[in-house]
C-alpha cells in the first residue's frame, strides 16, 4: 500500500492559513484591505486581548452580494482578477482570494453585510471554515466581520503568539501604515475599548500623520512631490531632529500597498546621508506610483515584498524625489528649556561637587551664600527631547581649578549698570539671512563661534560649518564640469596594488572630474601632481586611496551620487578643525559663505551646524523667567 494520500479539505486550509495569517495583525491586514478594496470612507478597527480573543472590522463600503455569500469563505474565490494575466494589471490591494477563507479556518468568524441598494442585510456565521448558519438581518451599508478565538483549532500556532501587548502593538502598526497610505479614509483602531488610532479622513497626508505621530512630527515634515516618465513620488520627509534609531518610523507604499524594499530603503538612506548622524534613520512616508506592470506583487504571499523591472530607475527617482524635497528646506535647530528634565541639585549641591567653580584667584574664594528657596527648586537638564542628536556642554572634574578672570575695569554708573562697550563689536554685514547683522562675540573653546543677534544667541560648529561650506562648493564646480585641480608644488608618489591601478583605470574620467591629475610612475605606482582645490588635506595619500576605495565600492553607482560620497570624504578631510582659533575676519567671511548656501544647518555628516538659544531661553536657565 503506498505511503503518499491526499489531504482532507480542512488540512489544506490550516495549511494554506499559515502563509496568510500568522497573528492578530495580519487577520487585520487582511480584512481592512478588503474594506478599502470596498470603497469604504470610514473604517473601525475593534480588538481585544490582542485581537487573539476579539476582532471586529466595519466599513461602509459596497457590502457583499447575497448571490456572493456562499463563495466568500472558499479559497480562491474572488472579484479582483478573472484569469493569470491579471496578475500583472493589479490595481486592488486583495487578489488572491485567500483571505477570509484562511481567516475562517482557523477561527470563529462571524459576518454581517448589506450590499448597496438591498432592503436587508445578511449574517453569516462560520466555524472551522465551514458555515453554520445564515440569516436575514438589518443592517447599515457595508460590511462588519468579526473574529474570534483566533488558533483555538491550531494549538501549535497558538502557542508562538506573543502577550497581548506586544500583538496588540503588532495590530497598531499595520493600522498605522494603512492609515497612512489612506489619508482619504477616517480610520479608527480601539484595543479593550480604548482609541489608539483615530483619523480624520480628510484628504491630507499630514493630518493623518500629525493625527497618529504628534502635532511636533507634523510640524516637522517636508513635502515630497517627483514625477518621472516613470513613477510619481509624494509624501513628506521628516527633518533631521525627528529622526529615529531604527526604521520603525519608515512607510513606503507602492501603488497604495505598504512594501518593504532594499532599493527603496538604500535610495532614501543615501538622499539623507549628508543630513543624518549614523545609526540614525529618518523619519519617511513615501508614496509611490507606478505602472502595475513594472512592478511585481506576487512576491511574498502577504504582499509586503515588491520586485521592480527596473530597479536602478527606482533607486534613483527616490533618490532624487527625497533630496530635492531636503535641499529646499533647512532650518536651525533651536534649543529649548525642559522643565521636567533637569536634574535634582540645590546651589549647596553644586558647590559641594565643583569647589573650584567659585574660585575668583589663587586663594580667594567668593561666598555662596544661603540657598534661596526658589534656588532649591528642581533643575532638570537642559535638552530638548526632540533634539536628541545634539550634545550638550556639562562641567566636569576637568573644569576644577579654572578661574573666572573679573574685569576691575569696568564702570558702574551708582545705579549698578554697567556702560556699554559695543562700539568695539564686530558684526557681519556682508553675510545674509541668520547670520546678517549678527555680532560676533567670539569662540569658545577654539571650536565654537558664538554670535547675538536681536533677541537670541547662534552657536556655529566651525568644524561642521566649513564642511558644509567646501562639500557644496565643490559639489557645485563637479556639476557644472567646472576645472577643480590645484596644481602641488611637490607631486606626491602612490604606491599601488595591480587591482587598484585597473580600478584607477576605469575611473580616470572620474578621479579628473574631482581635480585629481596623475600619471603612471613605474610599476604599480602613480604619481599625483595635483589635487581637488580647496580640498586639500593632511594627508593626500590617504585620500586618494579612500576614494578608490568608494570607487572601488560603488561601481554601479550613478556619477552624481559617487561625486558625493567622494566630495562627502574630501570635504571632511580639508574642513577647519576643532581646536583652531580664528580670528574675527576668518569668522565673518566663513560665515558669509555660509548663508549663501541652501542647507546650511547642518554638516555633510548630519550632525548640526548652528543651533540657537533665545534670550527667553536663557533667563529661564537663570530662573529670571519662570
């Protein structure tokens, strides 16, 4: 007798279930996908426990045909697609016909529907993916499917679900992308009778986002709008201090379907690669139109992976949609005071740890007198909690011994004011924008300029601003095919391996675009007679070996996005250092360049280049101002 049989029809679809609902979320997935396959307006999304127990959908949408009823709960048994060929002309999220029946066999299912212009609705209720019963009833249009009791008939996938909590955070998120992708749509997600998502359905992607993220994300994004031959991007980015430690915060959608995607994801990583700290990921809701047939659903059997025809296409129009929607808006990040985040610490307190802190002289320590009240009042760090990137200057054990010079010289008027100096101030006439008409006070700690303007202070990391500074001006004279060599009084010799001269070879064309003219000297070595301008560096050799490298790494790269990353070293290398004086002209004229620039906020790195602090600011750190 042989061994092989053929599996009963219930087998088959706790099987075929498996593939399709793996939890709570993806039973979700399923049936509010069917609801705006629908046409419904307005979704609610109802859980309990998880959605293990309790799951309810209702919508407003076309309903369900009583002729229909019987096929619903059948496996592939749809009305999206009428033969193979569909497959590639899909324009609905569902198509498979897979979902209810594969919901039905491994739950309780309970459905409630009334289709457009009928003067009943229908109830049906299945078991085990069978039906049991079927009724007329009143109901509104639409469809309402409620599931219980998910896995009661499949203990083995039961017991892999995870606590309540964690699926019900599981079920938050797949409404989160959906409700994103649906801006037209009202949704709404409740878990044990508690709102945690709710929509207005206007229309306007930001409302949705501000609605699920916060009114800070909302204010904190930047539209997307690019359109090619090919695709139309939309949606918004979000701004460098909104940005995240993981890709949580990323929805990319195709063709009104929430994907995920390497091509994608690589695109928007390396259009906010001069804009973001590493390990930071940014903040996106991208979505993507495409022709169905230049693209590939059938991937995965929950839809969440895509194929593109032609990947390089892809990769560079979200490129480009995200870094033209980052280059035309930049901003500075503004430091603010947080009540609940400074840290416990009376006057006493702080005298006791920094003995040196009052020390006027050799000797001469000033008295601090009693505490006041008010002065023993919780003092919380000065951070914004939205500004996470940004690292703030705290006294340390290093700090002890300083002295605080006092200037004796100084008048009083008998009235305790002090006369004013600022004839002698320097101020930046010729730079515009932020930085006109500010004055410049000087540096701190050979790193740091600071500025005043009207009523707040500017801070500009010298470092990252003359970064910012070189990268885009060579980035401009790269585009425009403009000369960029800078000839060396004293040509340096390389030493290379066989690989590398042949890596060289095929990027000559290149390595001359960027300024770099050389030649071969002997056997595997070359010798370089000059250089980018305005990007020289210690060490040439270095560099030039650092940029084959990225060469070397990126052979199918665009030219336009190798010229950055490459420009992106180079800028770094020759940009002023921390730790270097400048004196007031230096400072002017850097930032006179500075203004000129479109992003000038931040480093090629991502890290901050200005920040500001308002007087308000200020007096309230000094408890002038509560």
């Amino acid at each position: 007798m042989g061994k092989i049989i053929t599996l009963d029809e219930g087998t088959v679809k706790k099987i075929a279930a498996g593939e399709v609902v793996e939890n709570p979320a993806s039973v979700v997935k399923e049936l509010v996908e069917n609801s705006i396959d629908a046409g419904a307006s307005r979704i609610t999304v109802e859980i309990k426990k998880g959605g293990i127990s309790f799951i309810k959908v209702t919508d407003n949408g076309s309903g369900i045909e009583e002729d229909d009823i019987a096929k619903v709960f059948k496996r592939h048994s749809t009305s999206k697609i009428r033969n193979a060929e569909d497959i590639y002309f899909i324009s609905s999220l569902g198509f498979r016909g897979e979902a209810l029946a594969s919901i039905a066999a491994v739950s309780r299912v309970e459905l409630i529907t009334r289709a457009a212009g009928t003067p009943y609705g229908l109830r049906v209720y299945s078991e085990n993916g069978i039906i049991k019963d079927m009724e007329k009833t009143g109901s509104p249009q639409g469809t309402t499917v409620i599931v219980r009791d998910l896995f009661y008939n499949t203990p083995a996938r039961f017991k892999f679900l995870k606590k309540d909590s964690v699926e019900s955070g599981y079920v938050s998120d797949i409404v989160t992308r959906i409700a994103l992708s649906n801006p037209s749509i009202s949704l709404s997600l409740s878990s044990d009778g508690k709102i945690i998502i709710q929509t207005p359905g206007t229309g306007d992607l930001s409302y949705a986002i501000a609605s699920i993220y916060g009114m800070d994300t909302g204010k904190s994004i930047i539209k997307i709008n690019y359109k090619d031959e090919l695709v139309h991007i939309t949606g918004y980015a979000g701004r460098a201090e909104i940005s995240r430690p993981s890709r949580k915060y990323q929805s990319i959608f195709v063709n009104g379907r929430y994907v995920r995607s390497k091509v994608i994801t690589s695109a928007i990583d390396e259009a906010y690669n001069t804009y973001l700290v590493k390990n930071k990921y940014a903040f996106i809701v991208l979505n993507i139109k495409i022709n169905p047939v230049a693209v590939d659903v059938n991937v995965h059997p929950a839809k969440l992976e895509v194929k593109f025809s032609d990947e390089q296409r892809i990769y560079r129009a979200v490129y480009h949609a995200v870094k033209n929607a980052l280059s035309g808006e930049s901003r500075i990040i503004e430091i603010k005071t947080d009540e609940a985040l400074f840290f416990k610490e009376s006057n006493r307190d702080i005298i006791e740890k920094e003995p040196g802190l009052l020390t006027g002289g050799p000797g001469q320590i000033y008295n601090a007198g009693e505490p006041c009240e008010e002065g023993t009042r919780d003092m919380r760090a000065w951070k914004d909690s939205r500004h996470d990137n940004l690292v703030y200057y705290r006294p340390d054990s290093r700090q002890e011994g300083r002295h605080v010079e006092l200037d004796a010289s100084r008048s009083d008027d008998g009235q305790g004011r002090q006369e004013d100096y600022r004839q002698d101030y320097f101020l930046v006439d010729d730079a515009s924008g932020d930085f006109s008409g500010s004055r410049i006070i000087g540096q701190a700690f050979s790193t740091y300029i600071l500025l005043e303007k009207d009523d707040y202070l500017l801070l500009v990391d010298q470092h990252a601003a003359h970064e910012r500074i070189v990268f885009e001006e060579m980035k401009k004279q790269f585009s425009e095919n403009k000369s960029m060599a800078q000839e060396l009084i004293v040509p340096i010799t390389i030493n290379m391996t066989y690989q590398e001269i042949k890596i060289l070879d095929e990027n000559k064309a290149f390595f001359n675009r960027l300024g770099y003219i050389y030649e071969e000297f002997g056997n595997n070595s070359i010798i370089v007679r000059a250089v980018p301008y305005g990007g020289c560096c210690e060490n040439e050799e270095d560099m030039f070996l650092e940029l084959l490298d990225i060469a070397s790494s990126n052979r199918k790269e665009n030219i336009s996005i190798l010229a950055e990353k490459a420009i992106y070293q180079i800028a770094c290398k020759a940009a002023v250092k921390a730790n270097m004086n400048l004196d007031n002209k230096e400072i002017a004229e850097m930032l006179k360049k500075l203004s000129a620039l479109e992003n000038l906020y931040t480093c090629p790195h991502g890290r901050p280049a200005v920040v500001k602090i308002t007087r308000g600011e200020l007096e309230k750190m000094f408890k002038r101002k509560l």
